[in-house]
C-alpha cells in the first residue's frame, strides 16, 4: 500500500514539473522594436535571423512590435510611450536618440541598442558596467573616418580636394569630421565641409559644392545620411564623384565605395542580449560590446557608369564587389 502511495505521489510531481516545463516553453515573450527611420529597414533580417537561431520564433514564441519614426525625432518618445503601454518584457532600439525616448518613458524595462554609442550618450555608466535599463552593441568612440579617406587617396592618387557631408547636430557625426580633419591633414587632402541637419539640408549643401570643385566625396556616418542614404548616392552619381561611404548600405544602393562596421553582424548579435535578457539577465550586468567585423564593399557597376577604374590592390582587399 505504501509503494502505491509513494508512486503515486511521484507520479502527481512529474506530472507538476511537466506541466511547468510546458508552461515555461509555451510563453510567449512580447518585445518591442523602435527604429529612428522608415519601414525599410535593410538590417532587421539580421536580427530576425539571430532570434530564429536562438529558438524565438516570430508569431509562435515571441511577438515584435515594430514603430517607425519616418526620420522624425519628436515621434520617437510618443512611439517609446506606446511600446511601454504593450507591457512589453524590453524595446531594441537602433540609436542614441531612440534609446534616449525609451529611457524618458521607461527606466525598468530593458533596453537593447543595436548601433551607437551609449557611454558617449549618456544612457550607460561603462562599456564593462552599464549600470541601468541600457546595453547592447556600440559603434562609438571608434571612428573610420581617417581610415575611408587613406582608401580613397590609395584608390584614386590624384584627389586633392574632398568634400564631406556630416550632420554637425550630431556627437557621432561631429567625431567623425574630427576624425576625417586630422587624417586629411596626414594625407595632404583639402576638405569641403557640407553641413546638413536636415533631409532638405542634403539636397542643398551637394548642389552648391561643385562651385568650389571638389574630386572626391565622403559621407559621415550619422542616422541622417544612413536615413537619407538613396538619395546621397544618386546625388553623388550625378556629380560623377568618387564616393566613399561609412557602411555597406550605401553601396548596394549604388555608391561606389565602403569601409565600415558591418552593421548587419551588430543587428544579428542584438539577438543574444534579447535572448539572456529574456532568460532574466539584466542589462545593468550585460556588458556592452564592441564591433567586431569590418568590410570593405565596391560597386564596379558604379565605377563603370561614371568612368573610374578600382586598382587591382585594393579590389583584392574587397570582402563584397557588386558586378
């Protein structure tokens, strides 16, 4: 009678634990996702990518709430309020000024940005200690801008003057004409500083820089040109300028040159965080990490249409060559 009893009540815990296995498996985590631009997004794949990896689902295991500030700054904390309102269990953001707007509305729910530089910004303590509801990937305080200028004197020698499009509204694009200054310097390069702050801005400072006639052109990497990178590059084209680019976006959309952090690969490791965040890791505790694979992309189809030849030296160092 007593092994009855005592197998009985063996069988009710496994079936308990079994039943809470399943509960826990059966959950379904609800995050938010607040991006600074539009709809089209050419990175989120990557992280969709690195969910699936991880076990996350989308529409089975884990629901995505996606808002879209269209490049509108004064969106981003009405859009943040929203998210927080959906009891969502944390909010991946894809810039400073989109976690700033999160971390206006919320201070619990974690925050995980994908690009920018959260020291730099204000939302956490350290690299190694975040210290609140902030972590994630930085593309801060490293800069490359020097590094794109020594590509594009060793691609085309006989530039002189190079005119650089940077957002002086923004600390990102500010480091990086500081940067682009000192390298310009080192390489006997002339700079023409185009400033925009604005989408209007863009279309403005490159009609007028031909007066002034530069043979060259290089984009600061900053949301604005990255939001407003289709037209920077047909804007360029026109001029038939050598244009180097900070990311591989520019290229697939017809610019000619890129040297920069793969942003993909910082979008597909935001994954992780979500993931230990979800496991209940908190983002004080979580350090933020660091790039870790640069590319080098060149468009000869571009090259072609307006007339320029990439040495075989530097092709050769290409990780990606559009044809």
């Amino acid at each position: 009678m007593r092994k009855t009893i005592t197998g009985l009540a063996l069988s009710a815990t496994l079936l308990a634990l079994c039943s809470v296995a399943e509960a826990q498996q059966a959950k379904t985590h609800r995050i938010g996702m607040l991006f600074f631009g539009s709809r089209d997004q050419p990175h989120l794949a990557s992280f969709q990518r690195g969910l699936r990896e991880l076990g996350y689902v989308e529409g089975k295991n884990i629901v995505i709430e996606y808002r879209y500030a269209e490049g509108k700054t004064d969106r981003l904390p009405e859009l943040a309020a929203e998210l927080v309102r959906l009891k969502i269990d944390l909010i991946v953001v894809t810039t400073n000024r989109s976690a700033h707007a999160a971390q206006q509305v919320t201070r619990t729910i974690p925050i995980v940005l994908t690009t920018g530089d959260p020291v730099g910004g204000g939302l956490a303590a350290s690299l190694a200690k975040p210290g609140g509801n902030v972590t994630g990937l930085t593309v801060l305080p490293l800069d490359l801008s020097g590094k794109r200028l020594e590509l594009l004197k060793e691609t085309f020698p006989k530039i002189t003057r190079v005119a650089v499009l940077w957002n002086p509204a923004s600390q990102a694009s500010v480091a990086g004409f500081e940067e682009a200054k000192g390298a310009a310097r080192a390489f006997s390069l002339q700079l023409q500083p185009l400033e925009a702050r604005s989408a209007e801005d863009i279309d403005a400072v490159l009609a007028g820089a031909t007066k002034a006639r530069p043979n060259a052109f290089l984009t600061i990497l900053d949301p604005l040109t990255t939001l407003n990178s289709k037209r920077i590059v047909e804007l360029a084209a026109k001029k038939r300028w050598p244009g180097m680019y900070p990311t591989r976006q520019f290229v697939e959309e017809g610019g000619l040159m890129a040297y920069g952090v793969s942003i993909a690969d910082l979008y597909h490791r935001a994954a992780n965080y979500v993931d230990k965040i979800l496991k209940g890791a908190k983002p004080a505790d979580l350090p933020v990490e660091q790039p870790m694979k640069f590319e080098l992309i060149i468009n000869l189809k571009t090259a072609k249409q307006i007339g320029l030849t990439i040495p075989p030296n530097v092709l050769v160092r290409a990780d990606k060559v559009i044809r």
